[in-house]
C-alpha cells in the first residue's frame, strides 16, 4: 500500500481468488479512482508508490527466455500510470537505447525539478553489438518514456548516482570487480574527486542516500566498537567519515527511510520487533507513540506524505495477521484494510521468544510460534523446526504463513536465529561463515535438545521445515542427523553446494563480488571441492532415514530446480522415500497465490503424514 504525496489517495495490490488488481482510492471522496486488472498480465507487481499526485509508478517482474540470450532472465521493470488520462507506460524498455539482456530495470534515482521526468539506472551499449553495456543514468518521460536520453554516461564499473535538487548527477559509485575495488566520485566545483576508496573484494560499506543538505551522502558501516551497523556521513568535500551517533549497542542499523529524492529522514533498526529513528523530533515522537499502541507487535512504517503529516503503517503479530492504518497529524487512527480479512486474532497461534545456549556457549535468539490451544500445556508438544532462509537473515514477529499454517495443525513451531543470521551483530553474524551444515546446524540441533530436555517437545515427533537456506538446512537435517527427524520438507532449496557455486559463477563470473561472497560464506574463503561435498546432502542421500518432500519453483533463478532435482534423484537411487512437486511459472519467493498455496498445503499434508497421531 502506497499514500499519494499529498496524502489523499492511496493505492494498494489485492488479490482474491482469481482477481489480482491495483486500486486507487481517493481517502476524501471515499471512491475508487482506479482499477487495474492484473489478471491476465504474466508479470508480478512487487512494488508501487507514487512518483507525483498523477502517477503511479508499479514495478514488475517477470521470468522468461529473450531471444539471444542463454537461459531465462528475470525481467523486472517499471510502469507508470496516468491517473488523469488512465493509461499506462512502461518507463524503460529493454532494447530501447538501453541494453536488451538486462535484469534489475525499475530503479528511480531522482525526479526532475518539473517532476516530468524522472532519472533511472540502465546498462546502455556503446553499439548493437556490444555485450560488455556500462551502466548509465537515463532521463525518461513519464509520459512519452520511449527513447530515453542518457543523462549521465556511466563507466565500466558503475553502480549508482546521486543526483542534486536540479536533477544534476554531483556523486558516482563505482565497483571493479576485476580490481576489486570500491570507489566513490564526488562532484566539487566542476571537477570529479575521489572522495572514497577501498581494495575489497566485497564492499563493506552501504551507500543509502544523502543529508538534507546534499554535502554528504549516507553510508551504513561495521562500528568496530559496538559491533553492529552504524550510520555515518561521508562528506563530498573533504572524503571525511562521521559517526551521526544514531547507532546502537543492541541493534543494526539496518534500514533508512527516503524519498525519490534519496534525501534520508529516519531508520529502523533491527530486532524481532522494528524500532526507529527520526531525525525531526516531533515525528519521531509520534512514531514512538504509534508502537506504543501495539505492544509485542511488529508496527512497519509502509509509506509516507511528502510533509510526512500521513504515516501508512502495517502491523503484524499474535493479534493481526496483517492491518494497514493510516496514522494523520492530529488526527485519530483510521485502520484501512486488512491483508488477510479471512484471519482474525482468534485464529493466530500467539508467538513467544526465548534464548538458549549452544553446545559451545553461543546464545541464538529464538522464536517460538505455540499452538494456541497448548498454551496452558506446553508439555511432550509435536514440533517443526523452520530455520530462515539467506542465511544472513533474520525472522520477525509477524504473521509467517509457514509457521502459522503449521501451529494451526498443533505443533509447535521453532525458529532459531543460528549463528549467520544478521541482526544480532556483526560477531554472531560472522561466525556462521564457513558453517554451513557444521555448527550452524549444531544450532538448530541444540534448539531441539533444549527443548526436549525441557519437556516441551515430544523427541519422537519432530519435522525439520525450511526454504532456500533453510531448505538446505533441513536436507543437511536429514542428511547429517537423520536420528532427530520424522520428516524433512525443503522448499526452493540447495542439495549440492558444489553446483550452486558453479550455477552462480556461470551467472556472474568468478571475479564477481556475488561470487566471494558467498565463497566466504559457505567455506569462509577455503573453498575446495571436498570441502563443498563434505556438507552437500545429496552427496550423503544413503544418510536419510526420514521421508523427504521437495518443493520446487520452475522458474527459481536464485537456487535453481535442478538442485531439487538433483536431490530426489540420488534419493531415489538409495531407495529412500522421497516426493518432488514442481511449482510451475513459481519463483524463489513463491509470489503467485496458486502455487503458495499449493506449496504450504503440500507441506501440512506430508508432515500430518508423520507427526499426527
């Protein structure tokens, strides 16, 4: 749901049945001003928000072949629609002076002073035949946006710019992938400087956005000090870091809050529960009493008015599975929709937290979503253990579906944060690297152990769940300790970690930052082939004694279905019980509400197989 900058109209995605559509409301007259069908349209919209008063910018994503170029690509990008004359735009189009193969289209950088055009990122060939194209900043119309002009000709290495209330670029970000090195250009008088620069192989510092002034722009870094991610400014003068004092010991900064403009007013900092900051302290105050009304509960800050006079919120937890409210100066709260009417709070399993110990003293944060007819009796309780994906992520209390659907069946519902996951510091975060299927997994093993000690888990019913990592995570359960779990359910999950390094150098070149990333997260950068196979559960298929289900997007481009695949092969080949489901047109994510639901009715029907009575 987005909020017009004048903060009369809202607009917003709704699904029901077969219907999927944008609306546009006006809040005054109370009508719709808008309605569009996105039925039959094969892209999924996955963001909107108003550019101006008049247009309404939605971007989309679709996965499909193009002509020319090997396997499918993942082809986001944006529209515009004209609230007075109804129609619609696709602001850049692949082949359209921009280069035809690119992936990531729908980034706005600025707006013009007239707010007719609007500044977008594209890769730009220097011919028809170039496929080595530099990233550029394209000037498009929001109205005629074919034939976009280049505003600001990029490098070889750029990635991003930062434009001046004029509309002109005054800071370049470049990152060689081949040099390894991170620089940033700053425009002072008429000469570029170089205001930053570091040798790494993967950039260790976030530019989000710029001071009110535009003489600095924002960068979110590692606090030696309190361990956590702090907000600095890096001056365009002088290159010089300050630390703003908006960071935390307790919590990451781990998201700013601007406009088109990229001029940042507040944070939210990292934590089951979101907390903020804002910079003007009368809207800070005012955020602080919106979270004051829901207590234990997940408040998110959707958007905002230009005047910031119009907050839209959204809060989830173990009374709302979802509500949007509009929060106006001065004015009581009015509650707008909810995103799933057909679950009210007597139908949410309530969630609790708690902390354990792993077997080498490291504290994990915990979450534990309780089926609600047990909480008076939390004793021998059936359970799934659902680890996150990532794995430098991290759950919330909110409304998960996956948990949900799986606590409504009576069982408990485990959610370790294991070491790797982001937002519990640097250090926690650090010492998952090189762990995957070693002491990570030790984590949720040690959450089942304390569990069971406890007496509140039954140790004969228990069912390891999870996607992407998780997904792995729970393959690595059944593979590496088959003795704890009835059942194992992986969802768009890695098998073999040797392919996925090799799938992924394939996509990006193995002189890509992607690609030490995730060399340093999988082997903490000793990465040998033995090494990947020793913790890949399909080489270890022999291992399982649990009955396995596979779950699988057709059109996953982030852990592809050959990874599944690969899995119940060498399943079936050890004579092991095994199902794999292929979620046709699905992605990583699994965005369509068809095959969402295909997927958790799957996964509640195959553990009920095991751990109902």
């Amino acid at each position: 749901m987005s909020i017009s900058p004048n903060g009369k109209m809202i607009a917003y995605r709704m699904t029901e049945g077969e219907r999927d559509m944008v609306v546009v409301y006006d809040l005054a007259k109370g009508k719709h001003l808008a309605g569009l069908d996105l039925a039959e349209n094969k892209s999924q919209i996955n963001s909107l928000y108003f550019a101006t008063n008049s247009e309404l910018v939605m971007v989309a994503t679709q996965v499909r072949r193009v002509r020319g170029y090997r396997g499918k690509l993942d082809l986001s990008t944006a529209y515009a629609y004209n609230l007075k004359n109804k129609k619609i735009r696709q602001l850049l189009t692949p082949g359209d002076v921009i280069y035809k193969g690119q992936e990531g289209l729908g980034r706005i950088s600025g707006l013009s002073p007239d707010r007719n055009d609007v500044y977008m990122p594209a890769y730009v060939p220097d011919s028809a035949t170039d496929q080595s194209p530099r990233m550029s900043l394209m000037r498009v119309d929001l109205k005629t946006p074919r034939g976009p002009r280049v505003h600001f000709k990029g490098k070889d290495d750029s990635i991003d710019f930062f434009v001046d209330e004029n509309g002109e670029v005054i800071v370049h970000e470049m990152f060689d992938n081949r040099q390894n090195h991170h620089e940033i250009q700053a425009l002072v008088g008429e000469e570029w400087k170089t205001v930053y620069r570091q040798e790494t192989d993967i950039m260790t510092i976030n530019v989000v956005g710029l001071t009110p002034d535009r003489k600095s722009l924002v960068v979110l870094g590692s606090n030696s000090t309190t361990d956590r991610d702090d907000y600095y400014t890096l001056s365009l003068e002088s290159g010089e870091f300050t630390n703003m004092g908006f960071g935390r010991a307790d919590a990451d900064i781990e998201f700013t809050y601007k406009g088109l403009d990229r001029i940042v007013w507040g944070v939210r900092y990292s934590g089951f529960n979101p907390e903020y900051r804002f910079f003007d302290e009368e809207l800070d105050k005012r955020m602080r009493k919106i979270r004051e009304l829901f207590p234990q509960h997940s408040v998110w800050l959707r958007d905002w008015s230009a005047n910031w006079e119009d907050l839209i919120v959204y809060v989830e937890g173990s009374q709302f599975s979802g509500t949007f409210y509009k929060f106006s100066k001065n004015e009581p709260p009015t509650e707008l929709a909810s995103a799933r009417p057909g679950i009210s709070a007597e139908h949410i399993h309530p969630i609790g937290r708690m902390t354990f110990k792993a077997r080498d003293g490291l504290k994990i944060p915990n979450l534990l979503t309780i089926p609600r007819d047990r909480l008076e009796n939390m004793k021998n309780l059936p359970a799934v253990i659902l680890p996150h994906g990532g794995p430098a992520s991290y759950d919330n209390i909110g409304f998960d579906w996956l948990a949900q659907s799986l606590a409504n069946r009576g069982y408990l519902v485990v959610q370790p944060q294991f070491r790797g996951s982001t937002g519990f510091g640097l250090q926690h975060e650090m010492a998952g690297r090189g762990e995957w299927g070693g002491k990570m997994q030790h984590d949720l093993s040690d959450a089942v152990n304390v569990l069971v000690k406890k007496g509140i888990v039954d140790p004969e019913r228990i069912c390891i769940v999870g996607a992407s990592y998780g997904g792995y995570a729970a393959l690595a359960g059944g593979a590496f300790t088959p003795d704890l779990y009835r059942c194992v359910v992986s969802i768009n999950g890695v098998a073999d970690l040797e392919d996925m390094l090799e799938y992924k150098e394939r996509d990006f070149g193995d002189d890509h930052w992607v690609m030490a990333y995730w060399k340093k997260n999988m082997g903490n950068g000793e990465i040998t082939d033995e090494k990947l196979n020793a913790v890949s559960p399909a080489r270890f298929a022999e291992n399982f004694t649990a009955p396995v289900l596979l779950i699988h997007g057709r059109n996953d481009l982030n852990v592809p279905y050959a990874q599944s695949k690969t899995m119940y092969k060498k399943l079936k080949r050890a004579k092991k019980e095994v199902e794999l489901i292929e979620l046709r047109g699905e992605t990583h994510n699994l965005m369509q509400s068809e095959t969402r639901l295909e997927a958790v009715e799957a996964m509640v029907a195959f553990v009920d197989k095991y751990l109902q009575p």
